[in-house]
C-alpha cells in the first residue's frame, strides 16, 4: 500500500528531546536571536505527553547552567529548585553496618556545597514555559521517528511517527501520517541510547576515535516521609552493599520541598552475572539496618527508572555532522562520580545554540558546526569531565574497594597537580559483552517483596502512569528470535527478565512452543529506560519510539 505523502513544515532549527539540553538550546537560540535582531524559528519535538513526562534523575543539580542561561531564575517565585543541600553524607555500606566516610577525604569537585535538590522533570517543566514565553514552539506527544537527509546526506530534519497503525503493521481506519519537520540545523537530545541518535552514531562514524560507551540503570521510587524523618537538604551517597565487589554502582537518598524523599540506586552495566537484577538491588538496599530506619511511616508515591551514559570524556563521541549536532546525555555529559549531568547538558545546549546561531547570522546552512565541537572540551564542560575521566575505569577494572580508592587518589592528583598519574585509561569491553553464561556463575536468589518497603514490578510500573497503545507495531523489536533462544536463554540464563527493570520481557513455559518456551515481551509496562538495548548480550533488540504519547508519565521526578 502506497502511503500518502507527508506535510511539511519548515524552521531554522529543530531540536529533538525536551530535556534540558533540548529545551536550553531552544530558549539560548532565541535569546541570540533577540541580540542580534533576527528571527530564528525553532521548533522542539517531544515523545512524552508534555514536557517532563519522561525526565527522570536523582536529582541534586549543579545550578551553573541555570545560572547562566536564566541568570534572574532564583528571584522567580515559580522557580523549580527551592531546597539547597544543607548536608551531605557518603557512607559505605557492609551487610549489616556501614561507616561515614569524611567530607575532607574528597576533593572539592565532589562537594555538593552551593547545589540544590528537587525534580528534573519540573525543571524541564520550567523551562518549557520559559521556551515558550521566548516563542519556541512545543510539540508534546510527537517522537520524532526518522531523521530526513537531503541529497547531498547532510541532515535536513526529523518526521514524526505515523499514527493508526495495528500490530499487524497495516493502517487503521484513524491512520495519521506523520509530519515532516525541516530545518538549516537539527539538534538531537534524546538522553541515553535514543534510536535516532544511535543511527546518527552509526551512519556518520561518530565513534570512530573514542572509547566504546558506558552505561547504568538509575532506578528510582518518590516517598512522603514522615515529619520526623525528614531532613530538608540532606544529601546521602551510599557504595558497597549490597552489589558485590565486582559490580559497580550505588545509592542516593535526597530530602526535598515538602517531607519528599528522592530514593534511588545506580547499577552499572558492566556486571558480569547474568542472573544479577538491578532491580532487585535497589529493594534488598533499602532493607539495610542504616537506611530502613528512613522509611519508617513512609509512602511510596512514584517510580521509574532510566538508562545514564557513564563513558565521560573518553567516551564523547564527534558531537557534530552535517545539518546537525548531539547535546546533553546523547553526547555523554554525564559526571559519573559526581552523579550529575543536568548542569553539562543545559550548558552543551547554550554551546550548540551559539555554534547554530552564529552559523545562521553568516548565511549557512546544513553544514557541520566546528565552532561547537572543537570548544567543549575547552569549555566548563571538559574541565568537568576530564578531571574524573579515570574513576570509572579504574573502577570497572579493580572493583569497589580498590578501585574507587584508586580513583579517589586519581581526582586528588588532577585537582592538584592539573594531571592524572594514570593518564587517561580505557574502558574495556562494551557493557554487552560483559555477561558470563549462567554455567559459570553462581545464581542470586532475591527474597521476596514485603509490599511495604520492597515491591515487585508491576506494582511499581503502575506508580509510574506508563501506558501504551495495544494495537500498535512493537517498539522493542527482537531481530532474530531462534538466537535469543539459543543464546539469551539457553547460555545467559535469559537475563532480559532480570535487567528490566518493568517485567517487560519474560521466558514463558509453553507447551505449544517448539522448545517448551516462548519470549514474551510485554511493550506495554515498558518505562523506556533502553537497557534492553544497551545489555543485550547479542546486541539482538532494538528499542525504538512507540507510537504518539506511549510511555511513562513521571510527576515530581
């Protein structure tokens, strides 16, 4: 069936992703356009239901990038930050005790002094409003889908996805065809492994001079605490427990606005057991003697969860192609020791809005923007990046124990001396490819949830408001069946039922089935975290945008 053409619109510039590197790039491009008195249309596309549906972070927030693109935000009443870090505690955790670690032990790039707790996604919300006050236009519900070339291959926009399509991949009676969004320069800020941005990374060899990426899977639960356990700008990093030595990550715990408590643990995807659950984790760590006492008249009021780019300096890849450029977590700005990466994505934003406006003021079009590409590194951003560029290796090569002492040593050095005894390492392996098969592991057996303080999926999905269309073509998409058989289950042990971290994927006995099982993938719990395609041990699912709206609806995360 031949489908209808597609209706166009045009714009100087389309941005792609509502997060805060999406939306600081639109309000800094309109802010360059006040200043030099020209118009400069811009349009951004968002996959959720509004802006900050699908935003999810810790969140303590460095506030220089706000500071710079919105100097006068901290006098406006409706601002979206109100609780600065009064305390902040790291611990490290063993089965049943832990101790404080002193603050003098860490350099000063580690203080949260001066940073502020709240919601990312209301900071998003923020921002769209002051995007829209500036005439940025909005297009909530519409993820962009395909990136258009022009004939020369430079990138000339985004079209949105087609609407009304059935499971069966045929039009319904209310097919909508998608709408073509062209622009001079398309910028892409999807957040971790977007699926547009991964074909960009791949048509244009992005990568072909950095470091493989890295990843983990931040889950996260919202809970009202009781008024005598709530300690307004408290700040709590935990390690250790109860993630073995050789499995990097951790935990957070951050008192905010009213009796709020922002809960959550970090699994690094490098781990090596496939029967290991991040998931799982972040339950049994609650349970800990030293962080039980917190939740204590407590309630669960939301949850998600979301893969972060974890490679850092080594790991940015070339941000810039023709017609377009990457920002914010698709480049990989994410401080994986300091857990922040909001601040360096509003900042890429305004970096990449300066590059594109310059290039408009001059007349070009569709080119490459070096401007942005050879100052990042130069920028607040590298100096951000480069002095902790080791902690995550020498985590991911030594463990826990040695391995973050190691890179204690390393930031000490940098922060001293402007240099790391270490140079700059690699990374290794691509996190995929770091599964043992079951045969050589020994399997973890987690308990079950008590449905006060631990919980299973599904109830926790539904905190989330995820909801997708039913008849529609699947979004997560699985290549080639009889190899997920063959290897997932049959080597792995099936570890896509244990690194979701929403039931979506289950190995289902079925007598029918012609080995007595079948995968199951339950698209409609999926909260779009992309972990399945970043831990497939295969490489053999891809995640791509569902239709219209689909997908989780955070409130306050």
């Amino acid at each position: 069936m031949a489908l209808p053409e597609r209706e166009s619109m045009d714009f100087d510039v389309v941005v792609v992703g509502a997060g805060p590197a999406g939306l600081a790039t639109a309000i800094r491009l309109k802010q360059r356009a006040a200043e030099i008195g020209e118009e400069i249309s811009v349009v951004v596309v968002e996959k959720g239901s509004e802006v900050g549906a699908h935003i999810l972070s810790g969140a303590v927030i460095d506030p220089i990038g706000l500071d710079r693109l919105l100097p006068e935000w901290r006098q406006d009443p409706e601002r979206p930050l109100k609780t600065e870090v009064q305390r902040d505690e790291f611990m490290m955790l063993t089965k049943n005790s832990g101790i404080t670690l002193p603050n003098v032990f860490f350099p000063k790039l580690m203080s949260n002094h001066g940073n502020f707790v709240g919601s990312l996604s209301n900071v998003c919300k923020y921002l769209g409003v002051q995007a829209e006050a500036l005439g940025v236009e909005i297009y909530p519900g519409f993820p962009a889908s395909e990136v258009l070339f022009d004939e020369n291959g430079a990138v000339a926009g985004v079209a949105t996805g087609d609407l009304g399509i059935g499971k069966s991949g045929e039009p319904r009676a209310d097919y909508t065809r998608g709408m073509e969004l062209r622009a001079k320069y398309t910028v892409f800020g999807e957040g971790a492994r977007g699926n547009l941005t991964k074909g960009l990374i791949r048509r244009f060899e992005l990568n072909r001079h950095s470091d493989v990426f890295k990843y983990g899977l931040g889950v996260k639960e919202l809970w009202q605490l009781a008024p005598g356990k709530f300690e307004p700008g408290l700040v709590r990093h935990t390690m250790g427990w109860p993630l073995p030595n050789r499995a990097g990550g951790g935990s957070w715990l951050y008192h905010f606005d009213d009796n709020l408590l922002s809960v959550g643990f970090v699994t690094h995807l490098n781990y090596e057991n496939p029967t290991l659950s991040p998931f799982e984790e972040f339950q049994r760590f609650k349970t800990h003697p030293l962080i039980a006492e917190t939740f204590e008249g407590a309630k669960r009021i939301g949850y998600g969860a979301r893969a972060i780019m974890e490679g850092g300096w080594q790991s940015v890849p070339k941000l810039v192609f023709p017609g377009g450029c990457l920002v914010g977590c698709s480049a990989g700005f994410v401080n994986v020791p300091r857990i922040k990466g909001s601040h360096n994505a509003i900042l890429s934003g305004m970096q990449a809005a300066d590059a594109i406006a310059d290039a408009l003021k001059a007349g070009r079009a569709g080119d490459e923007l070096t401007a942005y590409e050879a100052g990042w590194r130069d920028s607040p951003i590298g100096q951000d990046l480069k002095a902790v560029r080791n902690v995550k290796p020498l985590w991911s090569r030594y463990g826990t124990l040695v391995g973050v002492g190691l890179g204690g040593i390393d930031m000490w050095a940098t922060s001293i001396l402007g240099a790391s005894p270490f140079g700059t390492l690699k990374h290794g392996k691509p996190d995929h490819a770091c599964l043992k098969p079951l045969s050589e592991v020994t399997p973890i057996v987690y308990p079950k949830p008590d449905g006060k303080l631990t919980f299973d999926r599904l109830s926790s999905v539904y905190l989330s408001n995820t909801n997708h269309e039913e008849d529609q073509p699947p979004h997560l998409k699985v290549r080639d069946l009889e190899l997920q058989k063959r290897s997932e289950h049959d080597v792995y042990g099936g570890p896509s039922g244990r690194y979701c971290p929403a039931g979506v994927y289950e190995w289902v006995e079925d007598a029918s089935a012609s080995d007595g099982v079948r995968y199951q993938i339950n698209a409609q719990n999926c909260v779009h975290c992309k972990t399945c395609d970043i831990k497939d041990p295969n490489q053999n699912i891809d995640w791509v945008t569902p239709e219209g709206p689909g997908g989780p609806n955070y409130p306050n995360m």
